[in-house]
C-alpha cells in the first residue's frame, strides 16, 4: 500500500554534507548573476552599509543612558535625533536592499528555470526512461524555488549576521571592555549554540510525529477508499488492529518529544537568564571598581550581546539552509552536465537539412545540405538493440527489413516483441547497438537529429494532447500555419465537423491531456497534427484498437487520407486493418520471424500470422 506521507517526503531536498566539492558547486550557480552582477554589488554595498549602520544603535543608547545621569538636555536631544535620522536612513537602505536583491533573484532564478529547462527538454530518451517525471519536475520547481531562499534571504542574513558578530566584537573589545567581551564570549556563545542544537533536535521529534500522525491517516484514506475489498475479505479487525498499532506509535513518538521538550525550555530558562545575569553581574562588578566602564556603556555592552547572540544562534538556520541549497545546486547541475541531444535550435526550417559533415553511404559523396528532400526510402541493416539500463537483455536481434516511398508496412507480433523499439529507433530516441538505419540510403546518425525527426510523425494508441485549444494542439504539428492549412488538416483528419459543432470552434479547450474530448476525437486531432506536419514517414501505432465502430470507421479513413504518399510504419493490432499492407513483418522476441503479404502469410504452415489471424477470427466470430 502507498503511504502519501512517504512519497512526499522522498521529493524534499535533502540536505548535502557541506564539502570543498559541494560548495565549489553552489559557487557555479553564481555565473548565472553575471548578467545581473552590476545590481548584485549594488545590493551587497547596501546591505554592508545598513548592517554596519545598524552596530551604531546600542552605542548611541548607551550614550544615552550616561547622559541621563548628568548630561545636558541639548545633548540627550541630539542623539535622540540621531537615533532618529538612523532609523530612517536604515530603513531606506533596507527598502533598496530588498528591491535590488529581488531584481537580482528573480532575473537570475529566470534564466536558470530556463537554461534547465532548455536543457532539460534536450535530453535524449535515455535519460527520460531512468527518471520519474515528478522527480524532474521537482528538480525545477522546488530545488528552484530553495535557491530563491538562498539568493534572497540567506545570502543577505550571512553577511549581515558576520558582520553584526564582528564588528560588535570589535566596538565591545576596543570601545567598551575587553574583560566583559572575554566574559561573554566564554559563556553566551555556547549558550547560544546549544541552544540552537538542541531546538533542531526537538523540531525534528516534532516532524517525526506529523509522519506518524501522517501515516495514520494514510490508513483511514486506504481503507475508505476501498472499503469494498475491506468488506468483501472480512478486515475490519486487521484494519482496526492496524490503525490502532499506528496511533499508538504517534503517542510514543510525541510523549518522547514533549520529554524533551520540557528539558529543552527548562534548559533555555536557566541557561540564557543565568548568562545574561552573569554578563550583567560582571558588569556591574567593573562599574563598581571605578573604571573606564560606565552604565551607559554597560546598558550598550547588553545590546550588542543580544545582537550577537541572535546572530550566532541564526547562523546554525544557516548552515541548515546551505545544506539544503547545496542538495539543490547538485540536483540541478546532475541535469545539467547531461549530454544533450544534437538538436538544431536556431534553424527556422529544419525540414530538408542534413548536417554538413553527412556522407552518402553508398557513393560517399557530401550530401547537400539545403538540397537534400527526404523521399522517404527506409531500411534496416541487421540491426540489434539493448537498452543502456539492461544491456543483459536484448530487445532487437538482426532486424532487417526496407519501405519504399510511399508502401506501407505493418509491423505485428505479441505483447514486448519489440515492435515500439523498432520505432523509437527510427526517430534516434535511442541509437542501435549494432548494425545500421538508413533513410534515401543515408545513415540516419549522419543526419541532422532535428531534420531527421521534422520528416516524421507519429499518430500513437493513447493520444496525449496539450492542455490548451484545439486550434493550438493541431498546429502543434507546424507551429506558426495559417488558419487555412489548419482548418484543411482538421478537414482531411474528419475532425472539422465536430470542432465545427463546439461553440467555440478550434478555440476549444481540451483539458488536461485531452481529457473534455472522446477518444475517436483526440485520434482525429492527432490525426490532423500529423497531416498538418506532412511527413515523409508516417509511425501508426494501431490508432483504432480502443475505438467503437462508428469512431473506428471515421478515424480508419482519416489515417488512409494521411497516409496516401507518404511511407507508413503500423504497428498493427488488430490484423483487418491491415491485409492491403505491402508487406507483413512478423516480430517474435526481438527477431524477424516471418515477412510477406497478408496473402503469402497466410499460407505459411503453423505461421505465427496464420496463427494470430484465426485467433482474431475466432474471437470476433
């Protein structure tokens, strides 16, 4: 059973040792401000400026509070006023600090969703096959959106809280006492970081009983959701019993946490009042001797202690924080130091391009980049195959086979024969790993990748369409068509007359994945994509086995319409839709076993065709 709590959790970004290597790599997310450098130093002036102006504050009370024993009026004004024009000036800085290092965060943060992205989409199949979508998905999202934190607050907090602990060392050791700063420093700091420690600790007991409680109600949600088997198998005790074992780890849980809990508020009580009445004691006590430390300053000495005792205790936020961020920058640049695919980008006609270091195979002459128009010719030259993930098992032996412009062959054989490979090969999702492909006698790894695939489409069994209108999952096909060639696509697919019946037309939205159309209607849609793209190669993965008949019937004739001309790969199913193929390629574990016509197959003794037919007839009669 799946436990949502646990699904959830294995998406966070966890949080990354920090190594030389580690933070060498967070470093690299830098060269992304580059654009911004200019407004990133600008803020880190700003942000060094107002937290050095903010250490004049406890200096300037504790003036104050001297001059209460024995200063004029004129002079408690004065700071007073001071303190005043400080304040503004600090919240003005503060405001441009903010606005610039959001300018900076959220250009940069831009241009890295876009360059993963950008590199993202580029990845070859292979890649896609070992990850979970949701996995990529929240390498952009989320670890994105961590480095917003990081970009944002965590840089500006480090800097600030260095420079609040440095320099309220400096103006405590050389203005105030070094004897109370050597004090201080021997007891608050590890107050603090204890502290700090032991609160991380609590919290994570804390977290620890919301998976518990987290869990518990994966429990209930299971067994409502399917009460019917709960019923039916006579569980009600074995889910009473479960649900009972769970809870009752929710109370060991969080009694352990509120022991330690109590320990914990019990220890800050004692520890962080009894520091501060040791600061304040010694304090006195050197007040008292009659030497250079006064009450004012004394007062101040307190302020800059608490100062520096938040920012030590912030700092272990910090660290947690880079942690996080350096798991994030390694999530990101283990997407981005993947090799891409060749993919032509800039090119604004990629149809008839070929790269200009292609050979022809046969006369080995160049062949012409802007000349060459792929007729649509295919052959297989014994080629083999294994997935870069299980090279132990081999999907393709030998396969050998040729189209000629404009036939159509069928590819049919039982379930994991490896038929879809066949295809997938012949788009260069994946690369053989013997033999060779060719298109018009060409070597398809000669081919320019982006040229090779624009030549191509495929119409697959469960269509996925985009989230947006009609009008836009069609032109999908060739971005940029006119409304004539839209509307024609549509037309020739037998789809034109029921986007003519929605209100609004081809403005249509379909749902997420196609989901406010029927099935017939989104084969029809993919259907007019593909026509609309006019390919040279066609890839019919059966487009009408989940159809009813009057769907079927309409969807049989729009995939006719598209594939008059052109040369058609099927992968067939259901064995009537193809007897006028001009040739019948039996696959059986990865290799070739019969090839002919429908009628010369059909003469084969004991054939796996023959076999396969009857079956179908027998079960449709």
């Amino acid at each position: 059973m799946a436990h949502h709590g646990q699904i959830s959790n294995e998406r966070e970004t966890p949080k990354k040792k920090i190594t030389r290597t580690g933070f060498k790599r967070l470093i690299r997310l830098f060269r992304f401000i580059g654009p911004q450098k200019g407004v990133f130093i600008l803020g880190l002036i700003l942000l060094v400026v107002s937290s050095s102006t903010t250490l004049i504050f406890p200096k300037l009370m504790g003036d104050l509070v001297d001059l209460g024993e024995s200063g004029s009026l004129d002079k408690i004004n004065k700071i007073g006023f001071i303190l005043i024009g400080l304040f503004i000036f600090n919240a003005i800085l503060s405001y441009f600090r903010i606005y610039t290092f959001a300018i900076v965060t959220q250009k940069t943060l831009a241009l890295l969703r876009q360059t993963t992205y950008n590199h993202l989409i580029r990845l070859p199949m292979a890649f896609f096959s070992a990850r979970r979508v949701g996995e990529l998905n929240s390498r952009i999202s989320a670890d994105i959106a961590l480095l917003q934190e990081t970009f944002t607050t965590t840089l500006a907090q480090f800097v600030r809280q260095v420079i609040t602990v440095v320099g309220g060392l400096a103006i405590m050791m050389i203005t105030i006492s070094y004897q109370l700063t050597l004090f201080m420093l021997a007891i608050v700091p590890i107050v603090a970081i204890v502290a700090r420690f032991f609160g991380t600790f609590i919290r994570k007991l804390s977290k620890k009983t919301q998976d518990k409680v987290a869990e518990s109600n994966t429990i209930v949600e299971e067994t409502l959701q399917a009460i019917t088997n709960v019923k039916a198998f006579a569980n009600e005790a074995f889910e009473i019993f479960r649900y009972k074992r769970k809870t009752d780890e929710v109370i060991d849980v969080a009694l352990k946490g509120a022991k330690w809990r109590g320990l914990f508020v019990s220890f800050i009580m004692l520890a962080m009042l009894g520091s501060i009445s040791g600061v304040v004691w010694y304090g006195v006590y050197l007040v008292n001797q009659g030497g250079s430390l006064t009450s004012g300053k004394l007062f101040g000495f307190i302020l800059y202690t608490v100062f520096i005792a938040g920012s030590i205790s912030g700092m272990a936020d910090l660290y947690s924080q880079i942690q996080k961020a350096i798991g994030a920058t390694e999530n990101l640049l283990d997407i981005l130091d993947e090799d891409t695919e060749p993919i032509e980008m800039n090119q604004p006609d990629f149809k008839y391009a070929l790269k200009d270091k292609g050979k022809n195979e046969k006369s080995g002459t160049s062949v012409s980049s802007e000349k060459l128009c792929f007729r649509g010719n295919v052959e297989f030259r014994n080629v083999s195959f294994t997935y870069p993930t299980r090279k132990d098992v081999v999907v393709l032996k030998d396969i050998s086979f040729n189209a000629q412009k404009g036939e159509q062959i069928a590819l049919v054989g039982p379930s994991g024969a490896g038929k879809s490979t066949i295809t997938s090969l012949l788009f260069r999702f994946y690369d053989p790993s013997g033999g060779e492909i060719l298109i018009d006698n060409t070597n398809i790894q000669q081919v320019d990748l982006s040229a090779l695939r624009s030549n191509m489409a495929i119409v697959p069994q469960e269509v996925l369409l985009f989230g947006g209108s009609i009008r836009e999952n069609i032109e999908y096909g060739k971005p940029g068509a006119t409304e004539e060639e839209i509307n024609e696509a549509a037309r020739k697919a037998n789809a034109l007359e029921f986007i003519s019946n929605f209100p609004e037309g081809l403005d249509t939205l379909v749902g997420e994945r196609g989901i406010q159309l029927s099935g017939g209607q989104r084969q029809r849609i993919a259907i007019a994509r593909a026509i609309l793209k006019d390919p040279a190669i066609l890839i019919l993965d059966e487009a009408t086995s989940s159809l009813d008949s009057e769907s079927e019937r309409l969807v049989q004739d729009a995939l006719q319409q598209l594939m008059k001309g052109r040369t058609s790969i099927v992968i067939a199913h259901r064995l009537s839709t193809i007897h006028n193929a001009n040739k019948i390629i039996v696959i059986d574990k990865g290799e070739v076993r019969e090839m002919g016509t429908h009628e010369e197959l059909l003469t084969l003794e004991n054939g796996i065709y023959r076999n396969l037919s009857s079956l179908q007839i027998d079960v449709m009669g």
